[in-house]
C-alpha cells in the first residue's frame, strides 16, 4: 500500500524510497515486529479467557509426559499473532497487487486456518488428536492443486512452473516434468515444508528460531531472483515481480522475531498448529515461486532432520520392532540424552530444553548460510 507513495515523489522528493525494495522490507519487518509486541499481551488475555491453553498430553506421549507437564495451561494458538503481523505488514508495505504476493500470503492463510482448525479441536474437545492426519493431507492437496493451477494458468510462471532446477547447476536439470510430476514435486516441497515445521515445534523458542533462519535465506534468494542483474549474474531463474517476495520474508522475520519475545524459554505462549503449517506453507512456497526448492532442503537443515527422525522411527519399529532414537522427533530423543547424561554426571537438569534449542537454532542458521552461499556455486 505504501508502495504507492512514491508516485508523490515530484510533490516530496523523498517519497522515492518506497520504490525501493530493501527499504519497504526494512520497514515492513519492523512493522510486523511492533505490531506483535503491541498486540501479544492482549491476544494472550484473550486466549487465557477463552482457555485456549495446552492440554494434557500424558495418553500421547508416554514417558515424554515429564517434559510436557509444565507446559499445561501455556496460551496456544499464538501463530494467529504471527499471521496477523505477516499478512498485515506485507500489505502495507508490499505491491499488494502482485500475484506473487497475493498467493504466498493466499497460501500462509490457508494453511493457518487448517491450523486453527486442528488446534480448536484439541483445545475444545480436550485432547491432542485434533483433525486426521488424513483430513489434513487432503485439504493440503487441494490447495497444492490450486496453486500449480494457478501457476501454469499466469503467463509469467507458465514456463518454468514444471522446470526443475537444482543447486550448483546453470540451468535447468528437467525443463519440463509434466504436470503430474510437477503436481507431485510441489506437493513434496509445500506439505513436506508445512508438516516439517509442525513437528519442529516441540521446545520453547525452536520452530520459531530455525523459521527466521529460513525467512533471512529465503529474503536473500527472492531478492536476488527478482533483481536482473544479480540473477544474470549469479545465473538463477529471473522472475520479474518476484523480488516482492524479498518484503514478506522481511515481514514474516519481523513477526517471528516479535514472537520469539513470548515464546523463548520458559515460553509465555505456543504458536501451535495455526503457527507452524502457516510457516510451512509460507516458506515452501516461497521456495517453490523462486525455484529454490531443492535449496529448501539445505536451507530447512534441521526440519529436514526433524521429519527425516520420525519417518526413520516409524519405519524402523514397525519392520524391526526397534527403535533407533530415545523419542522422535529428533528434539525429543535429545531430552532424553541429556537428561541422561546429567543423572550420570550428578548435574541438575535446568535449562536443559534451551541448550538444545540454542544449539538446533545455531545449526539452522548454518544451513541457512550454506544455502545462500549454494547461490554463488554454478
């Protein structure tokens, strides 16, 4: 919206910089921040009223009930702060008639309703099933559907919408997979996005951490891929429009970060599932738009290992009856470990969940760095 200021700009010179890119995504991820520490405490009295709080989890989680059981009665669905804070600083501060934009923020809406859903449920009906996973991947599906839909019906996306392009090569690898391939390609970037960072979100502080980390790469990557000469040069798929995207990852840093405030250690309140698939969809879109999706693998290092632990604890049991890890996801079974370690060494256990979450966090913002440094290997 304020983009549209500097159409002034012959009545106030200055005006001209909300031509700019970097200067609206500076702004906008203030923007998002102010407007979640102004809006928190009152979103967190409005959830403690309504007792939108964390239920017990001791029938789902076994011996894992020790670490849940202080978080009872913690304020969740808080990711409804950081959709607000995105959505309404990339309005602002964003071209909000572009496509790009529109479907991104289309996509992070979608996505934290089918969270809001899934976290009413639970906190309704007083149990941690919510809705079917069943349920949740057929509403996922449909709006993977739209969305390629979308992006082979706009003349801009039509071309590469079914390319594959991978890190460390110049151009494309697969110029065309076809529409199902491509169907079944976005649908593992965007729901694999989505659900990875849902299972991340077990500490205070972690899912929100690493997902700033990805918001920072991702920032660069849109920028660059919307810039000509930087695209040219550094041999990406250049989409004009695209660089827009640069101003919502701006913004969702802005809000995560804000969020962050009430969320570290011991956490004030838990972004749940309206938070974690409506960062999911976000991110993996973003990277689908760009055409970085095998970057997000890089990039979402610790989703990735969070993910990749429950499908290997899940496979693992029901062929060998064994488990590889303590818990999955991986977070868990390094609660466990240390708890362990500290029973042995005699030392007490306090502030054992933020070493791990500080530790998970540093190694997102690793991965995050090797993947926007992937951009300058061709």
């Amino acid at each position: 919206m304020f983009y549209y200021l500097h159409l002034l700009t012959e009545w106030f010179t200055p005006l001209r910089l909300f031509r700019y890119i970097t200067f609206r995504a500076f702004l906008g991820a203030g923007t998002a921040f102010l407007i979640v520490l102004v809006l928190a405490p009152l979103v967190l009295r409005w959830l403690r009223k309504l007792n939108f709080a964390e239920q017990s989890r001791e029938m789902e989680v076994g011996q894992l009930q020790e670490f849940f059981r202080s978080k009872k009665g913690t304020p969740t669905m808080g990711g409804v702060l950081i959709i607000f804070a995105t959505v309404g600083a990339s309005l602002l501060w964003s071209v909000p008639t572009n496509g790009y934009v529109l479907l991104t923020l289309g996509t992070m809406l979608f996505m934290g309703l089918l969270g809001f859903w899934d976290d009413y449920l639970k906190v309704t009906k007083k149990n941690t099933k919510g809705v079917r996973a069943r349920h949740k991947f057929i509403c996922q599906t449909v709006w993977v559907a739209v969305v390629l839909a979308i992006l082979l019906a706009w003349p801009e996306t039509r071309k590469l919408a079914c390319a594959l392009f991978v890190p460390f090569c110049k151009g494309p690898l697969v110029a065309d997979m076809g529409i199902v391939l491509s169907f079944l390609f976005l649908w593992l970037v965007v729901v694999g996005a989505t659900n990875a960072v849902n299972l991340t979100d077990g500490l205070d502080g972690l899912a929100i951490g690493c997902s700033n980390s990805a918001a920072v790469a991702y920032l660069v990557m849109s920028y660059v891929a919307g810039h000509a000469v930087f695209a040219s040069y550094l041999q990406v798929p250049h989409l004009p429009g695209v660089g827009e995207l640069t101003v919502l990852c701006a913004c969702l840093l802005g809000a995560g970060l804000g969020f962050l405030w009430y969320n570290c250690y011991p956490a004030q309140v838990f972004m749940g599932d309206t938070g974690s698939l409506a960062i999911g969809g976000f991110i993996g879109l973003i990277a689908v738009l760009i055409k970085q999706e095998v970057a997000l693998i890089i990039v979402g290092g610790v989703f990735v290992l969070e993910a990749l632990s429950v499908v290997l604890q899940v496979a693992s049991f029901k062929l060998t009856g064994k488990r590889i890890f303590y818990c999955s996801p991986l977070h868990h079974h390094f609660q466990f470990k240390e708890r362990i370690a500290a029973k042995a060494e005699g030392r007490p256990e306090r502030m054992m969940e933020t070493k791990i979450t500080v530790r998970l966090c540093i190694l997102s913002i690793i991965f995050a760095l090797i993947g926007v440094a992937m951009l300058k290997i061709r």
